[in-house]
C-alpha cells in the first residue's frame, strides 16, 4: 500500500481516538505504549487482571511496537486483516511478514506474538469471536501458563499488571494529538 493510504488510515485512527477515546496496552517490559484500540460499535468496558478493558468487540488496533517476549493467545477466537503497515507474526520456529492485504481467522487456542520492524506500525481491524475455554495464557518454557500466574512467577507486581492497560478519554488523546 502506498504511503498515502498508510496516511488515511493513520488520520483516520486518530481521528476516531479524539471522538471515542483509545484502550492503549503498555509493554511491561520497556514501558511503552505499544498499542492502542478503538472500538467500533457500543463502548463496552470490564474490569479484569490488568484493570478496565475494552470488552467490545470490533475495533482497528494501531500497533507501534512488538508484542511482549512470549507468546501469548487471545480468551477468544478473532479475525485480523492488516490495512496498512506490517509486521512479523511469531509462532512457535515460525516468524513470517505479514503485510497489507493479509488476514487470518485464529482460534482461543492459538499462541503468537507480533514483531513490528524499528520505526515501523500495523494498522489493523480486529473482530472478537466468541469467548474460549482457556482464557488468557503465556507460554513459558514452551508450556501454557495462565495470564496472572505467569506475571506473579516473575515477581511483578498487581499495581504494574494494572498498568498494562489504560482506558484513555477523548480528552487525553485530543492532549497528546493536538491538530
């Protein structure tokens, strides 16, 4: 995709951020915000291990930076397209680009995690399916580990688990968007 669309879709993000707000997810790790989300449809928001989280089911994802170090699934099933940018799609040995155009159908049971190239992003639209068994898990030492037990296993406190995942206003993202 040329780079006026990367554009479009990037204005257009921002521009529904400054309307609706964003769930933005921090990187444990190295502090950054690395993702932000907005839903599409009803704002539906529940609380869980991380604090407040977006529980619609439609949103674009606006990616700028990878994943946390392990792989990680999803409580459901989804369907991602890529609109615009990229990024590596690590499963297991495999890592492969996937890029504009791309999309796929996962299930609650599938581990991954996303690798965006330095300066690069991924545009996404994601649909939420329906919820799985499992819940939210980490691969640790090629074994699934649930989402809280993984973290306290690495010593990381509620308080920093709570501040993966911040539920930010229309405001907030006008603030830091000015224009």
């Amino acid at each position: 995709m040329n780079e006026v669309n990367s554009n479009m879709w990037k204005k257009l993000f921002w521009y529904l951020a400054k309307k609706r707000g964003t769930e933005t997810l921090t990187n444990i790790y190295t502090g950054q915000e690395y993702m932000h989300r907005v839903f599409l449809g009803r704002q539906i928001f529940q609380d869980g291990i991380a604090g407040k989280y977006g529980a619609g089911r439609v949103c674009f994802n606006l990616i700028l930076g990878s994943d946390l170090p392990v792989e990680h699934n999803h409580p459901w099933g989804y369907f991602t397209l890529i609109l615009s940018g990229g990024y590596y799609e690590v499963r297991g040995e495999e890592r492969k680009w996937r890029g504009p155009g791309w999309f796929a159908w996962r299930s609650h049971n599938d581990f991954h995690r996303v690798e965006i190239p330095e300066g690069g992003y991924a545009m996404t639209l994601f649909i939420k399916g329906k919820h799985g068994k499992m819940g939210s898990f980490f691969l640790d030492e090629g074994k699934p580990v649930k989402d809280l037990k993984f973290w306290l296993r690495r010593k990381v406190s509620r308080d920093k688990i709570g501040a993966m995942i911040k539920i930010k206003s229309p405001e907030e993202i006008q603030r830091e968007h000015e224009g």
